[in-house]
C-alpha cells in the first residue's frame, strides 16, 4: 500500500508547457513583444486586425497550427530569456 504525497506536484518533466495556461502564454508574448510584432511574426492575423485577448485565445484554441506556433515561439523566448547573461553585480 503506497502513500500518496498530496502536495507533491505532478511533475512533467518532459513537457515544458505542463501547468503553462495559453492565456499566460499570450500574455507573456504581448508583454515581450506586442501585437504587432507578435502578428508580423507568427503571420496570425488575431495578433494585427484589433487584437484582443478574449478573440485571440478563441482563434487559438480553435486552430491548432497558430496555437502550436505561439507555444513554439513562448518556449524559445523563455530559453533565450533563461540563457541570457545576468547584468550587473
């Protein structure tokens, strides 16, 4: 008989993206770069015509070839981001 930890977290560690919600995915990715850039970039036009948060987590959920390239996109800025030298000292 095993005894369960019941706050142990349920680890992924093979998946980068576990417990990462798109609406905080979005979020970081309008907080790094803007709509704009973000639409310029991933070529989704949710990001360009009027963007808002609610439509484009809707065009997202709904069209797996943007989501997948947003997440994409999140986890390269985060590893540049997690690679980059501290400054200062």
């Amino acid at each position: 008989m095993s005894q369960e930890q019941p706050n142990e977290p349920n680890e992924q560690p093979n998946d980068p993206l576990h417990g990462v919600t798109l609406k905080d995915i979005v979020n970081f990715l309008v907080d790094c770069y803007g709509w704009e850039k973000l639409g310029n970039w991933t070529r989704i036009r949710c990001f360009v015509n009027n963007p808002t948060m609610n439509s484009s987590l809707k065009f997202l959920r709904k069209t797996p070839w943007a989501r997948t390239k947003v997440e994409n996109l999140y986890l390269v800025t985060k590893r540049n981001q997690q690679n980059k030298p501290k400054r200062g000292g």
